[in-house]
C-alpha cells in the first residue's frame, strides 16, 4: 500500500513517476543552466528561523487579505499555462483545488480551459496574468476577466523574449494543447510559430513592453494592476510611481534569465524601498510552511506557489492541488507555533536571520 504524501518532496516524487518524461521535464527546469532555479532553494534554505519561546500559541491565525480579498492563508497558486499536461481537467481543478483552500489562483494567459470556463467552475477567488502580447488582445482579456468577476490583473514583465527550456528543446516537446483563450481567433501565427500554432511563439510586443503599457492598463481596468517578476528596487520603486498595486518579487522560477539573484534575496532592499506603499508577494522555490514563514517575516503578505501545483495536480487533480496547499498551511501553522507567533499578519521580523552578505547591494554594477 502507498502512504500520502507528507510533504511536498513526495507529490514531487509521485508526480515524476505518473507524469511523462518530455512532461515531468518541461515542468521541472528552469533557463539555460538552471542556476538561478537551484539557487531559490539554496538561499531559502539558508535563511534561519528563531524560535521564540513561552508564549501562549495556542490560537494561531493564518488568514489575511490580499488586495482586500479575504483568503485562508497567505499562499496563493501562480500562473502557469498549459495544466491539461499534468490533468485532463486542467485549470478547472487547479481553480477548484485553490477554492477548496480558501485561496486565490492566478489563471494564465495560455491556459487550457479559458477565462470563463474556469470562472464557471471556480469556488475561490481568481486574478488574470496577462501576457502583453499586444494591446488589442490584452485589452480583449483584461474585459473577458472583469466580465467573469476576476479580482485582479497580474502583468508579467519578466519576459521581453521567449526562452525554451533547454530540457525541452531536447525533447523536442511542444505544448499539445491548444490554448483556450484563443480559441477560434485569428491570433497572429506565422513562420515563427512553433508546429503546433502556439500564439506564445509569436510575441513582439513582449520586447516593447515599458511602463508606458503599464499606464495604459491602469488607464483601461477599474481592477487593481500586480506586477509579476520584479527583482529589484529600482523597478519597484518605479511600480509605486505608477501607482501599480501590487508587485510579485519573482524570477519565475529561474525560468527566464539564468544567473539572477533568488527572489528571496532581492526581497529585502525591495521591501525597504517600497516601504508599506504597495502590497508585495514573493514566488520562485516555495516548498515548506518554513519557507512560507520565512518570507512574510521579510516582508511580503503572500506566497505563490508553481511548479507544485502540477505536482498536485498529476497526482490527484484537484484533491492534489488542495493537497499540497493543506501541507502548506500545516506547516507554516506549526512552524509560527514553534517560532512564537499567533498571526500571518503580525509577524516578528526578528525570527529570520539572513546571511550578511545577501543583496543586490554586496554587488557591484
Ligand atoms: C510549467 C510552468 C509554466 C509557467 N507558465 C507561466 C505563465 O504562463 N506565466 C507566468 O507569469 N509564469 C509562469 N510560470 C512561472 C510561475 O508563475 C512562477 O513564477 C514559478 O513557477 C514559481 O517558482 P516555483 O515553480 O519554484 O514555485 C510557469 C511555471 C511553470 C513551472
């Protein structure tokens, strides 16, 4: 007889086993030589906790709000596109997964099941990242999500080019799926187009991307407007200028530009920079209520989790989704506990100890 998975190293196992090799790879690696993918565990890893003792924990709350949306703890399930590789109900049951939890998902702009296909079926809160591929198709989103009753905008802004996983390139994998939100539309494909006709592939506007559009989609969306992907203070500075509401610190999983900084280590001087005048959120190698922990001690209100969520979802769709969330939540609840705190909202930030020598600043540019 096979045991639950306890934690999320073994729905990684149980995922890799279930999920086909071109699919487990394609899911799993990060840019060119995956260093910067290595080093989000790395540094979260070498952050410390330290526990405080003789305090009543006996009540410990994990609920807060992101962007005024209650949710049952402070981790939240990332864009990603294309769930039907890891579950034939795809985003559906990742939305119903998140929604079981008392949490938000963000859907993809390239997902499997489009915007309101999974606002049909979602029981919790769901934002839209949108990747600016112009402004005619973001603005054709950003409507179809306010119609659907989304909460939220998430622009991805770490992508100006396209950059194929090396594993994949390898395994000659191509998405096979077609990408719901454009269905039946004469989305540009062309001769850069990979064979399967995915509009991804075709994407020049990614490049001209500046904050010019970020005004703009301020200008078009009573929604508030995240940003995904910011890895420094200058650009965050810049978000609060803008007046952007929110900025996910994220290097998308090492998926994009190898040899970054962690995001858990760009945090700090952002969080100092952006002093309170935007909400922030961190993603890029979550896997422990610990890490969790760690994250919000430095300064962010929510997590995001990725790469997990296919875990889940191969090994029990939507149940499996909800599953690794429900670790989360355990172990950051018992991880507070143990470092004296009672609420996400309230968090001492001298639990955490950081290296010395972390930041952008023991660099010289
Ligand atoms: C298979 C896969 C597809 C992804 N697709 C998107 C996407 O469409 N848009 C986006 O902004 N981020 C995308 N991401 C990045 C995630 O939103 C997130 O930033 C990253 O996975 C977090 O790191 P983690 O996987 O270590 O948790 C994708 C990640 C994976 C693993």
């Amino acid at each position: 007889m096979r045991l639950e998975p306890i934690n999320l190293h073994d729905y990684e196992a149980r995922a890799k086993e279930l999920l086909p090799y071109n699919v487990w790879n394609e899911v799993e690696s990060g840019a060119m030589d995956e260093v910067t993918t290595r080093r989000n565990r790395t540094a979260l890893e070498a952050l410390v906790l330290k526990p405080r003792l003789l305090r009543d924990v006996q009540h410990r709350d994990l609920s807060t709000t992101i962007l005024g949306t209650p949710v049952s703890m402070p981790v939240f399930v990332c864009p990603a596109g294309g769930h039907k590789i890891a579950h034939t109900d795809g985003e559906k049951a990742t939305a119903q997964g998140a929604g079981m939890s008392g949490t938000i998902m963000v859907l993809s702009t390239g997902t499997n099941y489009s915007i309101e296909e999974v606002a049909e079926v979602a029981t919790g809160p769901v934002w839209l990242q949108l990747n600016h591929r112009s402004k005619d198709l973001s603005q054709m989103l950003v409507r179809r999500a306010e119609e659907a009753g989304f909460k939220a905008v998430c622009l991805t802004v770490d992508s100006p080019v396209p950059v194929p996983q090396e594993r994949s390139i390898r395994n000659r994998y191509d998405h096979p799926f077609e990408r719901a939100n454009f269905r039946g539309m004469n989305v540009k494909t062309g001769a850069t187009v990979s064979a399967t006709g995915d509009p991804f592939a075709w994407r020049p506007d990614a490049a001209r991307l500046t904050w010019e559009e970020i005004d703009w989609l301020r200008s078009i969306t009573p929604l508030p407007l995240v940003l995904k992907g910011i890895r420094g203070p200058e650009d965050a500075l810049l978000a609060v200028e803008h007046g952007v509401n929110g900025v996910l610190v994220s290097n998308h999983g090492g998926r994009q530009v190898d040899m970054t900084l962690s995001s858990i280590e760009s945090l700090p001087e952002i969080v100092e920079t952006v002093n309170g005048r935007l909400e922030l959120y961190l993603d890029s190698g979550i896997r422990r209520g610990s890490d969790v922990l760690k994250a919000l001690a430095l300064g962010v209100r929510a997590v995001g989790i990725g790469r997990p969520l296919f875990w889940g979802l191969a090994v029990g769709g939507a149940e499996g989704v909800h599953g690794i969330l429900e670790i989360l939540r355990k172990e950051l609840d018992r991880a507070m506990a143990f470092c004296g705190q009672t609420s996400v909202q309230h968090l001492e930030r001298g639990i955490v100890g950081i290296p010395r020598t972390w930041g952008l600043g023991e660099y010289d540019f």
